[in-house]
C-alpha cells in the first residue's frame, strides 16, 4: 500500500513537472500578447505620421537577431526612438530563424534580421510586408594568428573556406540555424564542400561562445564584425572585404501585427534620417570606426 | 532533428550523468558516513559547507571549471575544455554534496541503533562503517536519485564546459536550448518529455528498489 501511495505521488509530481514544462514554452507568446490591445492600436485608417507622444503606454515587440542587441546598436537607438514617438520596444533577441518563427507566430510587430533569402521567403509567404534595407556590417573570417590553413593570402570566403576543409584545420561553426550560421552555410555551398568530420565543430552557441570555443580550440571561424570587435581574444581577421562577407540587415513589419502603426513608426525611424545618422554614428567612439553602415532603401 | 542524432543526444545524457553520479558516490557516501559517525573539531563548518554546496549554483560552478580547464587556465594544458570530459568534471562538483549530505543525515538516522550493537560484537571501525552503511542504504538511494536527477537535467554548468558541439558533447538539455533558440518548439518539448520520461523511469526504479528492500528488511 505504501509503494501505491509513493508510485501515485510520484504521478502527481510529474504531471505538476509536465504541466510547468507545458506552460513554460509558450511562454514567449504570453508575455507578446499581454500588452492591452484595444487601446494601443488605433483604426488603420489614422494617418501614418507620428502623433504627438502620448501618456499612454503603447508598446511593440522587436524581433532581432543577438547582433544588434548584443553589439548595443539598440541601446544607442531606441532610447532616442521612445523619446520620440513615446512607444517602448520590447525586444526579443533570438537566431534569426527564431526571429522569424516569431513574425510567422505573430508574437512580434517588427523583425530586424539579417538573412535575406529567409526574409524574403518571409514576406513572398505573406507574413510580412513593408521591408527595408536598413545597413549591413561585415563578416570576417578569423583564425589563430599562426594560420595553419594558410588562408591570409587569399582573397574570396570561398577559396579560403576551400583551404580550411582541405587541410582539415578545426573550424567552428554557428550551427544554430542563425544569420551568420546561414551566411557560412552559403559560403560552403558557394565552394561546393559539405562540411563535415572532427575538425567541422558545429557549437549551436551564439557568436560570443563560439568566438571563445574557436579561441580556445585555436580554430577558425565566420564571425560578425560588432561581436568579434567587442570581445578580447587571440584571434586575428585573417579574410574580409569581400562581397560574400558583406551582411545587410532588414527591417520587415509583421503582416499580422495588431499594431501596424506604431510597427510603422520603428520602421520609419530606422530607416529615416535620425536613426541612419544614429546607426552610422555607433560605435565610432569605442571601435574607432563604425560597425554599420547605413543604407535605407525600400525593397 | 533527425531520430539517429536524437539518440546520440539522450545517450550522451546518460553516459555522463551515471558516470558523474558514480565518482560522486564514491567520493561522497564516504564522506557522509564519516561525517555521521564521528565529530571533530570544526565539523560544523564542514557541515555547513556541505549544505551550502548543495545548493551550489551550476552556472558558477561551469565558470570556474570552465576557467580552470581553459587554455588560458592552470589546467588548460589537458585540453579538456568541450570535452564530455570537463562536463562530468563539472557534474561531480555539482553531485557530491548531495551525495555527501544526504548520506551523512541517513547515517546519523541509524547511527545510535547500531553504533554501539556493532562495536560490542568487536567490529574494526570498517566494518563498523560498512554495517551502518548497509542499514542506512535507503535514505543513501534517495540520495543518488536526487543526484541523479539533478545531474541529468543541468543545463547551465554543461553548456558552458561542454559547448554543445553536435555529434561530441551536445546533450538533452543543451539540445532543448537549441532547439528553442532556433524556433523549433516542439522538437525542444518533444526532448524534454524524453528528459522527464527518463528521470522518472529512473526514480520509479530506484525507489520501487528501496522500498522493497526496506520491506525485506523489516521482516
């Protein structure tokens, strides 16, 4: 009779498990969806032009890939952009191909991204609509200062990337299905490789992490230039400047949005004056130059 | 995810949870039953320490082993850092205080019964420690299932000494954080019931296995 009690307390314990694990997955989209929304969206019909910032509390949700958050191309900009317009962004930094499973869900207002193909994708399926180039940074190549590969000298991504799987030297990838993890997947399939073996690491980490795993691996790796600028390692940018290696962002308003208006108004701002001037001006103090270069432009 | 990585992932899991589980029971049931049976000067610090430990936060205990593997690190030199290695390094340090602790309050618990029966039938201090082990094996299971369950369900101190590197030391709980990150929510779920499936399997078991030897016991 004991072990009944103790087999049935142990079912209760599970199902309190079960139903804690249940409700903590879904729990990105409550905390989107909580916002009031009868308030926060007027009529579509209103004009589009900033009204004057209100008392109100109106707040959008920003998906974005880890980069500009962690770079704090953020930082430098929205706190300008609530000023303005007087409408939080809550931001959601996650792998872009979170940040569009979020758009597709409808539990965020605006992407900023950067994975053309998918965002186009995104928009051709009718999720999104209205997006914009706003900037592009660049990728590096980075490796250990002594080079194993060889792969200083060479010019495209794609020679070099030739190079590393050839001499088999350890390489870090993203592998979490992100911009950059997307980007260097193109840059394998551009070079016709499929990479794989014991010196491919795939560390399904952010950039940061994997920037330290090829650190200490002494591998190579594809990094963004804002995240490998902010962090100190011993390692060297070994290939950049080409074309494959540039990086644009987009800014993409969620079809389904209940607030396409103020959804609007980030995406005005992003790609007007003010906020290219912000972007073009960010991290000119601390890098000595700045790590995005502006260019709006409607697709 | 495809089924064959998936199980490699859950095989991983076990692998470096039964191994971390076992040095800590080797490391720790010791412990605790001297810990149990006598006193010395400053045991209460030692006890405190232990209780605290229980509790440690695995994330520190990732970023100090993490630091002490690294390349950079006074270890680094093995080159253990993203290894299963470093991660059953990491999962010790997390389950020996559990181990150690839980065994010491269940010794305490049969100490005074059979202490002193056994000393009046001549027994060396090993035997001695030996009989209270036995007599006290129940509270010690409780103790490797809560080691265990703890071990197989870390998240923070294996990502950050393992790395989640596919196909090497990407395990359940890392693999639910991919997952996740990446958008696919339900494969995440999917290998989290597998997580709780397992734990539970291995609970039942454990205690259906104590309770009957209590039962044998007592007759």
């Amino acid at each position: 009779m004991k072990v009944a009690r103790t087999v049935s307390s142990f079912f209760l314990l599970s199902l309190v498990l079960l139903l804690a694990a249940c409700s903590s997955t879904p729990s990105l989209s409550t905390a989107t969806q909580q916002v009031p929304a009868p308030e926060a969206s007027p009529p579509a019909s209103q004009p589009a032009p900033a009204p004057a910032p209100s008392a109100e509390n109106k707040e959008i949700v920003l998906a974005t890939t880890t980069s500009t958050q962690d770079s704090g191309l953020l930082d430098a900009l929205l706190p300008e952009f609530q000023k303005q317009s007087g409408i939080t962004v809550k931001v959601i930094a996650v792998g872009t191909g979170q940040a569009i499973k979020l758009g597709e869900e409808g539990n965020s207002d605006v992407l900023l991204v950067h994975s053309r193909k998918a965002e186009e994708e995104f928009v051709t399926k009718g999720f999104g609509i209205n997006a914009y180039d706003v900037m592009y940074n660049q990728f590096y190549i980075v490796g250990p200062a002594d080079d194993p590969a060889g792969i200083k000298d060479v010019q495209s991504a794609k020679d070099a990337m030739s190079r590393i799987a050839e001499k088999q030297a350890s390489f870090v990838s993203r592998g979490d299905d992100s911009g950059t993890d997307k980007k260097e997947k193109s840059i394998w399939s551009e070079a016709q490789i499929k990479p794989e073996g014991s010196w491919y690491i795939s560390s399904g980490q952010g950039m940061g992490e994997t920037l330290q795993m090829a650190d200490e691996k002494r591998a190579y790796t594809l990094t963004d230039e804002a995240t490998f600028l902010s962090r100190k390692l011993n390692l060297e940018v070994l290939v950049q400047g080409d074309k494959s290696l540039l990086n644009p962002y987009g800014i993409i308003q969620v079809k389904s949005s209940t607030k396409p208006e103020e959804g609007m108004q980030l995406i005005q701002f992003f790609t007007g004056e003010i906020g290219q001037k912000l972007i073009g001006e960010f991290g000119k103090e601390t890098y000595g130059k700045g790590l995005f270069v502006p260019d709006a432009k409607k697709r | 995810m495809m089924t064959q990585d998936v199980w490699e992932v859950i095989w991983l899991s076990l692998q470096v949870t039964t191994v971390s589980v076992l040095i800590g029971m080797l490391l720790g049931i010791p412990t605790g039953t001297f810990l149990g049976l006598y006193t010395f000067r400053g045991k209460r610090l030692v006890v405190a320490l232990i209780y605290t430990c229980m509790g440690l936060p695995p994330v520190l205990v990732g970023v100090v082993v993490y630091m002490l593997l690294s390349r950079y690190g006074p270890l680094g030199a093995l080159g253990l850092l993203f290894t299963p290695e470093a991660m059953i390094i990491a999962q010790i340090v997390l389950v020996t205080p559990i181990l150690a602790g839980l065994t010491m309050s269940a010794v305490q618990a049969k100490e005074r019964a059979y202490w002193e029966t056994a000393k009046s039938l001549g027994a060396s201090p090993v035997q001695m420690m030996l009989t209270i082990v036995k007599e006290a094996r129940g509270g010690i299971w409780s103790g490797v299932a809560a080691a265990y369950g703890r071990a197989i369900s870390e998240v923070g101190a294996v990502m950050l000494v393992g790395g989640n590197i596919e196909h090497h030391t990407r395990v359940m709980t890392t693999a639910i954080i991919l997952e996740t990150r990446t958008g696919n929510f339900t494969a995440g779920l999917q290998l989290g019931l597998v997580l709780l499936a397992i734990s539970f399997l291995f609970n039942s078991f454990l205690m259906a296995g104590v309770l009957n030897q209590m039962r044998n016991g007592r007759r």
